[in-house]
C-alpha cells in the first residue's frame, strides 16, 4: 500500500514543478493538491504500520480498510496522470486564447462569480480541465477522509496494538554497503566432489547425473562450482550452462547450446551440421522441475562425443526420475550440519553485525540453527536481515519478528521479515524483479533504466540517501539477488522470485501472466507477459489503466530460403498476417513504460505520440523497419531501446527530446548536423549509431552530448574518423567506447575510458601521437582490439599509457611475427585473449603478470613459443588451441604450469564435420 502512495506523492512532485513554471494559471488547484500530498505522507507512515504488522495479527478488518484506501489512492493518481494528459496533449499550445466574457460566462454557469479581465489561461478546453482536476481532488479527499474515520472500522487503537510488532526499518551506512557476495560455497564440497568423480568416469555411455533436493539447498550452487572446476573445464571440449524459464520451447535450449560451443571453441556451430556431435560436451541444465519438459529436452540434445555427460538439477524426487531414465545417477543434496550452517552465516558478516555476533555467539549460534534448519538459503537470507543490524536489542527483534511468523513456512517467513523491513523504495526495487522472467539472468544496466523510467531511482535519492547502486548492493547484502557474468547481471532465486511475483500481485503493483488472457484488464497497473511459445499477440481487451507493459516472447527461428524456398514464403506470409501494430497499447493512455522482447510487429501505430506519459520503449528483436514521425512528440521519453530491428532513420525531431537519455539500436543515423539535434544533451548511453560522412567537426552531432558515459558507433570511415576523434575530445566523462568500421582514430584521450573496443584498423597519425603523449591513465581499462593491424611500434605506443584489466587482440589485431608484451600496462592484467593473428610466431611476456587469471590462445597457427607464464602466480586457466608442439614443450619445462593447460585440438571437428 506504501508502493502506490509513493508513487502518487512521486506524480505529485510532478505536478508541482509542472505548477511551478504555469503558477498563474495553476494557483486555485495548488492548494487542493498540497492537501492531497500531505494526506497521502501521513496515510504512508500509518499504512506502513497496519498493512505490514496485519501480516501477523491477520485481522479482517484491516484488510478491507487497506483494499479501500488502496483503490482511493489509486484513483489518485489516475487524476493526476489525466490531468496532466490533457494539459500536456500535443496541439495544446495552439489552441486560442480564451477572452475574459468567455471564461466569465463559463463560471456563471457553475455558479460562481465572473473572473477579472486579466484571467490567466489560454483555452476553454483547459479551464475545463483544471475545473475538473478540482473537483476530483475534492472527492478523493472527501473519500480519504471518510476511509479514515469510519467508526465501523475504528483503525486507530488497531493500527496501534499492530505497531509494536514491526521493527525500525534498516538505515544501511557506507561502510555496511561494502559486502562481499553472500552466496559462498560453504559445505558442499562433498557433493560437488562427488559430482566430478561421476563426471570422469568413463562407461562408454552418455550418463545423465541429477543433483536432486529441496528449493534452497544448494544445487545450483554445486552445480556452479562443478562447472568452474579446473579439471571439469580441461575434460570436456565445451561446458554449457543452460537455464531458461517454465514451458520454454526445445530450440531454445539447442540455440544456447550451439551459442556456447561457438563461444568456447570459436567455431561456427550454427552454420556446420554436426560439428557438436563430434564435441565432447558437458552440458548442464538448471532448475528442470517438470518431467515431461525434462524428457523433451534431453530427447533433443545433441548426440555428441563418447565420454560427453548431462547434469541436471531438479526437485524432482529421484525415484520419480529413475522410472523414465534408468541410467541416472543420482546425487542428493541434505541440509547443511550445525558448524557449516553456523561458518555460513559468519562468513558474510562484517563491521558491527559481526562484532554483535562474536560477543553473543553462543546464544545466537542456537537461535540461529534452530531457525534455518541448516537450509543454505534460510542461512543466507537470515544473515541478510541482520546484516545491518548494529546492536543486540536489533538481533532480538529479527528473531522475535521470526516467531510472529511461524504460521508461515520457513523461506516465506524469513521473505516477509524481510520485505516488511524494507524502506519503501527499497521495495519497489525488489517488487520490479517479479516482472522479469524466472530462472533469466536480468542485465543489470538494462533494469537500472527501467528503474529510472519508473521514477524509483528519483525516490531512492531522495528517501534513502543512497545512488541506485547502494540500493543494489542492499538486496545483495540481504540474499536477494545475486550479482553473476563479472556482476553485470542478477540472478534471483525462484523461491525468492515466487515471493516478489506474489506480494507484486497483492499490492497492486504488477500482475504476471504467460498470455494477454487477463480477467478484467480495467484494474491492471502493471502487467508482465511471458510468452516462450510463439510471438504472436492476440489481445482483446484494451489496458486503460496501466503504467507498465513488460513482455519477453519465443523468437521464430530461422528459415534457410535457399534449402526452403517455399517453406520460407510460406513462413513470410504467414508472419505477415500475424504481425501486430500494438493498437491496444495507445488506449492505454497512462503508459510509461513498454519494454517486449521478440513480439511480432509490423509497425507502431502512428498515434504513439499522443502518450505524453511514455518515458522508456523497448522493442528488442521485433522486426520494426521504421518509427512513426510521432515518436518526436513524446517529450518525457529517457529510453529507447530498438536493438535488433532494422530501423535506419529517425525523424530529426526526435533527438530535440531534452529528457532522453539512452538510445540503443543496430544500426540508426545521427542527423547530418548538430542544429538539427535541439537540446539533446542529456544523453548518457548511445549505442549502434553511424556518423555522416557529410558532416564538419563544428556541426557534428555528438558534440552536444557533453554527458555522455557509454558510446557505441558503428561505420566509421577514414571520411568521418576525424570528426570523431574531436568530438570524443570533448566528452569528459565517456567511460566505455566501441568503434566498428573500416577505420578507427586514437586522436583522443582514451585513458579515462574503463572499456575500449575498436573493431577496424586504427587511424594513426602526428594528432593521435600527441593525444598518446598528452594521456595519463586514470583507471582499470578493458581493451578489445579487433581487425587493428597494428605493429609492435604502434602497439607500444597505443599501450603506453594504459592500465589493463582485460586484453584482447583479435582477428589481425596485431600483424608482426613476435608479440612483446611489455612492462607498464599489464602489472595489474587478470585476463588475456589472443586470436586469429595469422602471423604470430612467438608471444614474449616480459611483463610480471602477478595478476593475470586467464589466458586463451586459438586460431594461431605459425604459433611455436610462449614465453614468460612463469611470472604469474595466480594463472589458473590456460586455454590453448591446436599447440601440440608447445604444450608437449610446457610439459618437460613445468609440469605446475602444463596441469592448468586445457589444450584443444579442433582437427577431429574438422575432418568429422
């Protein structure tokens, strides 16, 4: 109930500062709503008691008087969106003045007095409309009151006997947001061990082994921690990770399948038939909780080589399992022993909590086993609700909320504690999850923007004094979610999704469903659709009320119209007939967020541009040719986000929206000048664009994008390299940049940047040497270079004033016969890739990589020595491809250092294939 009156109040501060610039035609409706501001503060901190504490009490009453307060509130903020609808509708600012005989002819007929001559608004329709905006403030005040002092209900002493039994919500610090990850493999190390052993062992047939227990338990962990395994990794040719949700069709796990092995082994497993069932695969497949999809799947993997194996992870009862695979091995997870509960739960404690926790162990040491039962993921997220927790009194409390509970089973009694601890915003946060798909890993940047397009990160600085990031690091810390890919995703437990998905549903803020077959559409505020069937949608009843449309579909496969002429014809008229426009969503005229993966579109309806509200679009893979010229109207729009379409062009007004600020897509055209870009200066992310050849250093686009921090442009000519090179000069705060095309400048201070991708020969002329020599670096930096073909000169030059992190030199990257790898970038170098430089003969490491973690070397065929490894300590990983010569050489010199080498040999796919 919280979550909908913040979001009113954050409508309202809307509205105000839209009040603000038209004060004086404004003045008579701020009054009524400064009232409804301060009424829906106090109903927050009085709702925030009732509705948290009545999870324990469970009185009746209290529901009923929340329900209606929630439907007041809601229609609250439905006035406010209308209100603003109407003021902020396109053509408002032409319609004509209204003269003051006509507006006191208007108040006349309401019965009031005639207006002075001087009357301040600029239309009939909009005295109407502020007329109107009165009178519903009004009612809902006179409603708000009503709910709250009904005697039928008598709240207060309810409210009051509930209050004492919800603690001080958590006021996390800096120092308590430094946590490390929650999620440390603490007893398990028998069973994944055990794991491995099945693993290697060789039957000669293509066991199945499934790592079965109860929701919670660590399976996916052990699963993880199997697959990382040194000797796991150098045993099989490709390991793939599958994990996608409920009802997904078969392909999709084959795609992922065929996406990894190509990854891993760097080659084209799409386009070659059979090259994987020549591959040695060990292929896992997470979360398998349904039998028939289980038998599906495993019916369709690929044949693959002797000694490949198949792990899954189920909840599924092993016996249930053995009745249709007989040849299963299975391995079950138990609950964790008293000093492995205990070691997990300290392991993540750090600062005051763990000071609180030395000095009283002995007491909470019971409590706490008690309590979670040795379930790994009860220990984890008990030890997120004291992780700030800074003194024994604080302790108590979790552990007296936890008995109030005790009606509830385990994991949902510990989700509820924690949920009702929660500051508001933090809330919000963690109810968004529920909108995205289970058992997906969700990018982290890509939930951040829909964060901001929702206003929750507009709140969170406000309320909790903390960026979006802190907020993050708050459900981490609290074993929510779980940071994976290097932390640029998010994980969430299904158990921990369930919960969201349904306390999402009971407060109104989100409803998930896997089709647009919704009851009563009328009352829907927020609606996720997960479809991985078809792409198709059919839908009947139009959305009035809702603010976000998320949605995530089946992409069709593709048809080969050279094997499948007719097939393919076929396919393209039928997609036609079933391609959608979206009609339904421009009734749905409070939309402010629409975000659909993989539907089906033709094109977005014209009138797109009337939903003024409509601050982030998302249409990922949906076949958009081209945007509606209206899309320049939608002047409250951050983000758009049109990857893999074939949308080339924009209308020019577009980019004069003054609050966008991300625009990712394939391959879209910036306006030839910069006069045509308006007040676009906002923009923070600018993804697959392309620079015109036509354009001057003076007029080009990017030099207003002043705040720009991630860049991504693609063509760019030697015509264009120039321009480029001085308007990247002038963004002092790009922190990652991509340059794709058949010439890339280095004229610009590059140092700053934390990620660096050129894809094309590098632009090298007196200007970069100047930029090189006038660089200092500031950070950690990524560096990919691709097609570069630079020297040892050049290279030494570019690399000068660098600190790496990660490198890559790929595909003629660097064209001399021997790489020196010097001292200066790489002291701090954890990862190094070297691929398909044809020439290299000999890699010389002089530098000491202490640091260096991974290194891979794959299509180097003049390859004969590799000098230098020795210097790095903590080099786990050595991944070499078709180097007998040099592995049998590494072999006689360091038998340490040959134990950590997977050497690949790619010539039985070749022949095989």
């Amino acid at each position: 109930m919280d979550i909908a009156i913040l979001t009113v109040l954050n409508k309202i501060g809307e509205l105000g500062s839209f009040a603000s610039r038209e004060y004086s035609r404004l003045k008579d409706v701020d009054m009524q709503v400064s009232d409804l501001r301060s009424k829906l503060e106090f109903l927050m901190a009085w709702i925030q008691v009732a509705e948290e504490g009545n999870r324990i009490k469970r009185d009746q009453l209290v529901s009923v008087w929340v329900s209606q307060l929630r439907g007041a509130v809601f229609d609250a903020e439905d006035i406010v969106d209308e209100y603003i609808q109407e003021l902020c509708q396109p053509g408002a600012e032409n319609r004509p003045p209204v003269v003051a005989a006509d507006a006191g002819k208007a108040r006349r007929r309401r019965g009031g007095s005639c207006v002075p001559s001087c009357f301040p608004f600029r239309s009939v329709e909009e005295v109407a409309v502020r007329h109107g905006l009165s009178r519903q403030i009004g009612e809902v005040l006179r409603r708000l009151d009503e709910i709250q002092k009904n005697s039928l209900f008598n709240m207060q002493p309810r409210v009051d006997a509930l209050a004492n039994t919800i603690q001080v919500f958590d006021r996390p610090t800096a120092d308590t947001l430094k946590c490390g990850d929650p999620w440390t493999l603490v007893g398990l190390d028998g069973y994944t061990q055990s794991i491995i052993s099945l693993l290697h062992e060789d039957n000669g047939k293509r066991e199945a082994i499934v790592v079965v227990g109860e929701s919670g338990i660590g399976k996916t962990t052990a699963a993880r921690a199997v697959l990382q395994s040194q000797d796991v990794q150098k045993s099989f040719d490709v390991c793939a990770w599958l994990c996608l949700p409920p009802k997904s069709r078969v392909d999709r796990y084959l795609d992922m399948i065929q996406e990894q092995a190509q990854e891993q082994t760097h080659r084209d497993c799409f386009r070659r038939e059979g090259v994987l069932d020549k591959m040695k695969l060990l292929v896992v497949l997470d979360g398998m909780d349904n039998m028939d999809e289980l038998m599906d799947v495993l019916s369709e993997l690929p044949r693959a080589a002797k000694g490949s194996r198949i792990m899954v992870t189920t909840q599924l009862q092993s016996k249930k399992i053995e009745q249709c695979i007989p040849s299963i091995r299975p391995v079950e997870i138990k609950c964790l022993k008293r000093p492995d509960c205990l070691q997990l739960l300290s392991r993540g404690l750090s600062g005051n909590p763990r000071r609180v926790y030395d000095a009283h162990k002995d007491k909470f040491d019971e409590k706490i086993y008690d309590i979670s039962g040795g379930l790994p993921l009860a220990v984890v997220l008990l030890r997120g609700l004291v992780y700030f927790k800074d003194h024994e009194a604080q302790w108590n409390e979790v552990f007296e909320m936890l008995k109030s509970y005790q009606h509830k089973r385990l994991i949902k009694r510990i989700l509820t504690v924690s949920y009702a601890t929660m500051p508001t915003v933090l809330k919000l946060c963690f109810l968004y999850l529920a909108a995205m798909p289970p058992n997906v890993y969700v990018d982290l940047e890509k939930l951040q923007r829909l964060w901001s397009a929702e206003g929750i990160l507009k709140s969170t600085s406000q309320v909790m004094g903390v960026e979006e990031e802190g907020c993050l690091d708050i459900l981490v810390s609290r074993g929510l979610v779980q940071r994976v890919e290097g932390g640029t995703k998010l994980c969430i437990h299904q158990s921990v999704h369930g919960f969201a998905k349904t306390m999402a549903h009971e407060t109104g803020f989100m409803e998930a469903h896997s089709q647009f077959d919704i009851r009563d559409t009328s009352i829907v505020r927020g609606l996720s659709v997960h479809n991985y069937v078809d792409r198709h949608v059919c839908m009947e009843n139009f959305l009035p009320k809702t603010r976000t449309l998320l949605g995530d579909f089946a992409e069709d496969c593709c048809v080969d119209e050279a094997a499948h002429p007719s097939g393919s014809q076929a396919s393209s008229s039928k997609g036609l007939k079933n391609q959608c426009r979206l009609e339904f969503v421009c009734q749905s005229k409070f939309l402010r967020v629409i975000d659909l993966q993989g539907i089906q579109l033709g094109q977005l309806p014209d009138n797109i541009g009337h939903m003024i509200h409509l601050r982030y679009i998302g249409l990922r893979s949906c076949g958009l040719k081209d945007l509606p010229s209206s899309v320049a109207k939608l002047l409250n729009l951050e983000t758009l986000d049109i990857t893999d379409n074939d949308i080339q062009t924009v209308v020019d007004g577009f980019w004069k929206i003054e609050k966008l600020k991300n625009v990712l897509a394939e391959k879209l055209s910036l306006p030839v000048s910069s006069t045509s870009m308006g007040l676009v200066s906002n923009l923070e992310t600018l993804h697959g664009v392309t620079l015109s050849s036509e354009g001057t250093q003076e007029n080009c686009p990017l030099n207003k994008m002043c705040k720009l921090l991630s860049l991504a442009v693609i063509d760019a000519t030697a015509a264009n390299a120039r321009t480029l090179a001085m308007a990247l000069g002038k963004i002092s705060g790009l922190r990652h940049l991509k340059i794709v095309g058949d010439c890339s400048p280095v004229a610009f201070p590059y140092t700053r940047l934390c990620s660096l991708e050129l894809n094309g020969k590098v632009l090298f002329d007196d200007a970069s040497a100047q930029s090189l020599n006038s660089s200092c670096s500031f950070t950690k930096c990524r560096l990919v270079l691709r097609s570069s073909c630079m020297s040892q000169v050049l290279l030494d030059r570019f690399l000068s004033n660098l600190l790496l992190s990660e490198m890559a030199l790929l595909d003629d990257a660097f064209i001399g016969l021997k790489l020196l790898l010097r001292k200066g970038p790489f002291c701090d170098l954890e990862k190094l890739r070297i691929g398909n430089l044809k020439l290299l003969e000999e890699l010389v490491i002089e530098s000491e990589m202490t640091l260096l973690k991974t290194i891979e070397i794959f299509g180097c065929p003049n390859m004969k020595t590799i000098q230098g490894l020795k210097n790095s300590e903590y080099l786990k990983n050595v991944v070499l491809f078709d180097m007998p010569e040099i592995v049998a050489q590494i072999k006689t010199e360091d038998k340490e250092l040959f134990y950590k080498i997977k050497h690949v040999r790619t010539e039985p796919w070749e022949s095989e294939a």
